[in-house]
C-alpha cells in the first residue's frame, strides 16, 4: 500500500515518516522545495526527539521519499493524507481551511480511481463531507473515499504517541476507507490498540473535545493554584490527592504559566467559535481561553511585582522560552506574552532555551539571549523559570545565586525544591504554595 501525505508541518511529517516505519511506501509533499531539498538530505525542520534517526533509515531503506511533485504523488498513492495546517482565522477564531480546500483540489485532479482519501489535519465538524464535495466538483464521477483520521500527536513525544497511542479513531463510512485505515494501522492490534471507526462527524468532533478537556484541566489547576497560595496549600498535594481518583488521572493537573503550543489555543478558540456558530455555546471552553491568557499576564505582574516599585532598568532572567520542553515550538507560548510585558515597563530581559532561540529570536526583538542558563543569572534581579526543560532541573543553585545581583527566584513549573532555593540564599516563590524567603 502507497501513501502520500500532502504537507510536511509537523503532523504530516511525523505520520509519514512514522508509516514507513511500519513498512508502507510513503511520499511526502511540501510547496517548500527548500524544505524538501533539506529533508532528503536527512536534515529536520523541527526539533522532535528520534524524528531524525527514523527518517534517516527509512530514506536509505527507500520506504520515504520527499517532494514537491503532488501529482505524481497522488497518482502513485492508494490512500492519501491531508495534512496541512489549519490556523485560526482572524476575526472569528474559526479554523482557517483554506489549506485543505486547496489540497483536496489538487488531489481531485491527480488521484486515481478508488483513492482513499484521509483529512489528519485538525478540521471542524463537516469539513469531511466539505472536502468530499469539492474532489466530486473536480472529478465528476470519480470513484473514491473520505475519510477522518484526527491525530493526537504531543510535541516532544510524537513519535511514542504514534507507535504506543492510547487509542486511534477513524472516522470511515464505506468498506474501502474502513479497511485501508485498519491495514495502516495493523501493527498496532499487536499491542491491542483500541482502534474506534466512527462517523466523519464523531471522528472531527472527538479531537476538539479531547483537546479542550484537556485544556480545561491544566486551566482548572491553575486555578486551584491560585487559592492554595491564598491559604498556604500546596497545590502539587492537592493535584496528587485529586489525580489518585480514577475517574480524574493525574495528567494535565501540573499548574504553571497557562498552556501554549500548536493544539490546545487554536483548537479550543475554533472549537468554541464553532459552537457559537451552531448555536451551542461552549461555555466552559470560552472561560477557559478567557482565563489562560489571563494566566499568561499574571505571570508577568508577578514578575513586575517581585522587582519592587521601581522597576525600570532592573533586570531579569527567563529560563525557558519554548512552550514546554523537548521542542522548539513557541506557538502562543507564554514567554511571548511575559517577555514583552516585562520589557513594555523598561525592565531588560536575558533568556535561554536550549532549543527555542532559532524560532523565538524574530518574535522577541530586544531580548537577550544566552549559550547557557548560567550565564542567564549574571546580574539579574529575578530569575524565572518559565519551561520545565530538564537540564534546568539540577543547576547549581549556589552558582546562580553567586551570580545574581537580586535574591528573588519565581519558579513558574515548580522543577526546585523550596527548600533548597532557600538553602542557597535565594527567596523562592512556586506556583500554589507558600513563598519561601531566605534568611
């Protein structure tokens, strides 16, 4: 069986090199041919942890090609995959599915009789039979299927997501989708993965949900958070109390700056957009959008506040600038909202991610970077710690308090130890527990 997966975002990259893994024959295309030219050569684009060690050995087994020949593609392919991106739309929030439309054209145009064609891109609730309308437009008459494969794939682990997922929906509605998709995926019945098939809709729907429940838990911690400082809890307890029941999990239950990334902003925003086009207004997934970017200003005024009343010309170290670790994405990460705030009120910011700088450099201009997160500490007022990456975890907090001209510490993923911050002669202040002043 031949794929050609349309788009090399990070999605279609990832599934597609992961299916050659499996042993299926799989072209990738981009409009990119810079980007092609690079991924032939075994260069990645992105930072995902294994991504260039699978790529690497399926291109010299010759299972994965790259290119920027769609038609010959789509021509060669049994079933091929959507899967270019979808931004929210300015104005309304909704997804923006230009993309997709243009694909499905393109791929109307070149595929061959009986083609199954796939949407893994992140699309609202009709775009299935949206992208089915349009390729019967182009090809009157053509024999071929549609069908929904959502992935739920998380940046820094996409690859263990892909080969040991929870589960894998599909939405399929004739015989020949339904088979194509269960033979993609056989070697996973080895490992017993729940595989639902579903309809178009229920498969579109089911990414959104899963997406903005999620959302809502790290939303709802946050919140939690916030009054066991108020009442000296510690909100890492109480998420371990909570997470030990069954019906709750501890996952997403870690309180920090507010959620970030690809996922989870855009697709609660379209999501809810959604709902308030069919009338069925998402109440908790608005309050939750309303209260994360909230979240992400907070953590700036606390940042303000521990400089004290003069605020200008102070300066302050920001450890982390990547939405969460192991990827060097900084999509509506709350370093992009923290850093400008800061330097809006004449404070001067150091940062170092160790590898965020390349994507984050042209989005914050004035910042100033560091090789490594010592060097972030010299003669900063606070140090903040705003992305849990673990080489942060073990840093010799005496080095740093050497180093510093301020006392004050903010940890905004709780990697440290109150007690061992304190201990080095720093005051520490965690997210939903009590703040910790050195003697």
């Amino acid at each position: 069986m031949r794929i050609a997966m349309i788009g090399t975002g990070y999605v279609g990259l990832v599934s597609g090199v992961c299916f050659s893994e499996f042993g299926f024959d799989v072209t990738c295309v981009d409009i990119d041919a810079a980007k092609i030219e690079r991924l032939n050569a075994g260069e990645v684009p992105i930072y995902e942890p294994g991504l260039d060690a699978l790529i690497e050995r399926n291109l010299e087994e010759k299972r994965l090609s790259f290119t920027t020949d769609l038609d010959a593609a789509v021509a060669a392919a049994d079933v091929v995959f959507i899967a270019v991106g979808t931004p929210s739309r300015r104005g309304d929030g909704e997804a923006d599915l230009t993309y997709v439309f243009a694909a499905a054209r393109q791929v109307a145009r070149a595929m061959r009789p009986g083609t199954v064609v796939v949407i893994k891109s992140t699309v609202v609730v009709g775009t299935c039979r949206k992208v089915a309308e349009i390729i019967r437009e182009e090809r009157p008459g053509v024999d071929f299927s549609i069908a929904s494969n959502p992935e739920f794939l998380r940046e820094g682990s996409a690859i263990e997501d892909f080969m040991r997922p929870d589960r894998v929906v599909t939405g399929a509605e004739d015989e020949r989708a339904e088979n194509a998709l269960r033979r993609l995926y056989r070697p996973l019945y080895l490992r017993e993965t729940p595989i639902l098939v579903t309809s178009l809709e229920n498969a579109e729907l089911t990414k959104y949900a899963a997406n903005a429940f999620l959302a809502l838990k790290i939303t709802f911690i946050n919140e939690i958070a916030n009054l066991c400082e108020k009442v000296g809890a510690d909100v890492q307890k109480v998420a371990s109390g909570i997470g030990l029941d069954n019906r709750i999990g501890g996952k997403f239950l870690h309180a920090g700056p507010g959620f970030g990334g690809s996922c989870f902003p855009k697709d609660t925003t379209a999501l809810a957009a959604t709902g308030q086009r069919h009338g069925a207004p998402l109440r908790l997934v608005e309050t939750t959008i309303e209260v994360n970017e909230a979240r992400k200003r907070d953590m700036a005024d606390r940042v303000l506040a521990a400089l004290g009343p003069q605020v200008a010309g102070k300066r302050v170290g920001i450890l982390g600038i990547a939405f969460k670790p192991n990827t060097d994405d900084v999509r509506d990460a709350p370093s992009l909202v923290i850093v400008p705030a800061l330097q809006a009120a004449g404070v001067e910011v150091v940062a170092h991610d160790p590898e965020a700088r390349g994507q984050a450099e042209p989005l914050l201009p004035g910042l100033g970077w560091r090789d490594n997160p010592y060097d972030v500490a010299d003669g900063v007022d606070v140090l903040a710690v705003v992305t849990e990456w673990n080489a942060y975890r073990g840093l010799d907090l005496g080095e740093i308090a050497r180093r510093m001209r301020g006392r004050s510490v903010i940890d905004m993923r709780n990697i440290w130890q109150a007690g061992d911050v304190v201990a080095a002669g720093l005051d520490y202040q965690g997210i939903g527990k009590p703040a910790r002043k050195a003697n």
